[in-house]
C-alpha cells in the first residue's frame, strides 16, 4: 500500500526547497543589482567631483597622447589662452605652440616615452588672440599600462610675472653689484686723493713756515734791529712822547716775532723728522702747559710713538696738537693726561681732560660746532691712515679721545 502520507511530506519539501533556492536567487541578483547601482551611482559622484575639481582649479590641468595630441584640458587653459576647451582638444601641442616649437616638442614626447617619468620645464607661448607672451612652468607625468606609456597628463603654472620679477631681480643685483663696484673704486681714489692732500698740506706748511722763517721774521729781525739804532742816535735829543713810541714800536716788533715762532711751531714741529715723535711730543705738551698753566701729564710706553711710519707720526702730532688746542678753548680743564700703550698689533693713544665736557649727540652751541669740526678732521685723518678714532664725553666730567694706529707690518707682533 502506498504511504501517501510520505509521498506528500517529500512532494511538499521538494516545494519548499524549491521556493528557497528561488527566493535566494531572487534576492542575489536583487543585491548585486543594488551594489551595481551603488557602483555606478559613486562611479557618477566621482566623476562629477573630479570633473568640478579639474575644471575650478586655478593651475591648468591637460591630458594628450604619446604623439601629442590633446585629449582633455581644463578651464583654467580655456580661460588664460582666451578660447573654448573645444578647440584644444584633438589639437597637437605644436598647433598650439607654433610650428616654430616642433623641435622642442618632439624632444619634450621622446624624453616622456624614453624616462617613462615625470618631466618638468618652462616653455614660452605667445598668444595668438592678443600677441602677448606668457611663460609655463609644467610637470608632466606618463600613465603607464602593462609596461608602456598610454598617454600623458599634467600640470601647468602661469609664471610670466614671476619671471619677469626675477629677471628685474637680477638686473637689480647686477647693477647694484656694479655701483658697489663703482662705489669702492671711487672710495679707494678718494682715499689715494686724501692722503696726497695730506701729504700736500704738510709740504704747504713746511714752505710757508720756510718762507716766514726766512723772509718775515729777517724783516721783522731787521726792522728790530734799525728801531734799536733810531732809538740809540736820538738818545737824550729827542723829546720823551717819541722815545716812548719808539719803546712801544720796538715791543710790539718783538711780540710779532714770537708770534710767528709760535706760529710756525704749530706749522711744523720743530724736529719731528729729525728728533722723532716721541721728542715732539714732549716738546708740545712743555710748551703747552708753560703757555696755557694746564697740569698736562705723558704716561704709559711714550718710546712706541717712534715705531709708527713717517706718515703716521704727522697724523699722531696733529691729533694731539687739535686735541690740546680744543681744550684749551672749550674744556676748561686744569688737568690733560696723554697716555701711550703698545698693543701687538698697534699703538693706542688716549687724550683725557678733565673739563665740563659736553653732550656728543648733540653739536648745537657754536662752542661745540666748532669743536665737531676739529673732531671730524681728527677722525678723518686717523682714518686715512687705517686707524681707529673714538671719542666718549660727559658734561661736567670731561672728555677722552681715543686712537688707534697700526703698526708697519715689519714691526707688527713685536
């Protein structure tokens, strides 16, 4: 006898296994057409993203094939060449560049297809809408597939003013280097010119200190002398009113005559050459403090003084003869004290008073005008000569100048 009640329970499990595979096919297929919409619905978004981003960014974005033909440009080409993106593509880079740049493209494709790697350069491009130059900086790089390279895509960046600034840059350096150039020249001629003046004002000093030794002070010595005759032979015959004018005329003979020995003192040391710096020196701070009752005091390694150049030791006098010369008119001093030391390398003068000194920064009264004037001969001659001046001071203290002179290259280290 036939079990029906098993033939059914099989028939209606065969059914619902049947619904199952059915109902899972169904509901894979659903999926994977789910995941093809996702697919294709992000393949879209993304497009549409890189579409956006290539078309807003400011650099030009470009995309050609091996041979050079344009496939893809972005706005930003469109926009700075002045035409439609449709009128770059299927074009060839030397329709765009001119058939004067073929040879330059055709190096630009083989080194692309020969390195199979980035190349970056700066190309020229002369618009053909308005004529005008414009300079790119690029970096192309190749897409490569199994091996070879498909097509290539890069980027380009507008550096016409940047150029531009750079090369104005240069010539800026160029020229700057050349009035530096200019500028030292004329600054070692002047030096050159100021040491011969230098050197033209002391043989100016010695003639006219010759001149008025020999010519003046003889006619003075024989106007002295004749005064003294006219003097002796009208003895006790003339009346008193002219023996007195001829006493007075005779003085001031003699006054005239020390002045112009001290005069010509001050135009030439007597015995610098001959007797040293050292004697000189010596010589002009006696005579100084005789004539001025100022306490002047020569300390410290004085002999040094002697191992300075010929050139040298008549710039030393004249800063200290300036020197005691400006304290004697506007320091107001009682004690000067001038120091010498021996460095390695040089000789180091120090000038200090102890007078009401006076403000540095600030040269306003006639007094200290005319003194910043002596001050900046001082320095100018201490300059000429590769030394150093400095000069401190403070109101109601006193002041110090300070030089520096090096040594003869010979002696320099002794």
């Amino acid at each position: 006898m036939i079990d029906w009640w098993t033939i059914m329970a099989t028939t209606i499990t065969a059914i619902l296994l049947g619904c199952g595979v059915v109902g899972s096919f169904m509901l894979l297929r659903r999926s994977r057409t789910n995941a093809k919409r996702e697919r294709e619905f992000l393949r879209i978004e993304s497009e549409h993203k890189y579409s956006n981003l290539f078309n807003t960014v400011s650099d030009c974005i470009y995309i050609h094939t091996v041979d050079g033909i344009l496939l893809e440009v972005n706005e930003s080409v469109a926009q700075l060449l002045d035409r439609p993106i449709e009128y770059f593509v299927g074009k060839h880079l030397t329709d765009i560049f001119g058939i004067s740049h073929q040879p330059q493209v055709e190096e630009y494709l083989g080194l692309l297809l020969l390195n199979k790697s980035e190349l970056h350069g700066i190309v020229p491009l002369i618009l053909k809408t308005s004529s005008r130059i414009i300079t790119f900086e690029y970096r192309s790089n190749p897409i490569i597939q199994n091996g070879a390279v498909v097509r290539i895509q890069g980027i380009a960046r507008d550096v016409t003013e940047q150029k531009k600034y750079e090369r104005s840059l240069r010539r800026s350096e160029v020229q700057t280097k050349r009035l530096l150039e200019h500028a030292t020249v004329m600054k070692h001629n002047l030096e050159i010119v100021s040491r011969e003046m230098l050197k033209v004002q002391e043989e100016e000093r010695v003639k006219i200190s010759r001149e008025l030794h020999d010519e003046i002070g003889q006619l003075l010595a024989t106007m002295t002398v004749k005064l003294a005759l006219i003097k002796k032979a009208f003895n006790g015959t003339t009346e008193g009113p002219l023996q007195v004018k001829l006493g007075e005329t005779e003085v001031l003979a003699g006054e005239m005559f020390g002045r112009i020995r001290r005069f010509l003192k001050e135009l030439r040391p007597v015995g610098l050459t001959q007797n040293g710096l050292v004697s000189a020196v010596k010589r002009l701070i006696r005579e100084y403090s005789e004539n001025t009752e100022i306490d002047t005091k020569f300390l410290g390694e004085v002999e040094a003084l002697n191992l300075l150049m010929d050139e040298t030791k008549t710039v030393v006098f004249r800063v200290i003869q300036e020197s005691l010369t400006n304290i004697t008119k506007h320091a107001d001093a009682t004690l000067v004290t001038l120091e010498v030391k021996k460095r390695r390398n040089s000789v180091q003068i120090k000038i200090v008073d102890n007078g009401i000194g006076f403000d540095v920064t600030k040269m306003n009264s006639t007094a200290v005008a005319h003194r910043g004037m002596g001050l900046i001969g001082m320095a100018e001659r201490v300059k000429l000569v590769g030394g150093e001046f400095q000069l401190t001071s403070k109101v109601d203290i006193g002041t110090t100048i300070e030089v520096t002179i090096p040594l003869p290259g010979s002696l320099a280290g002794t």
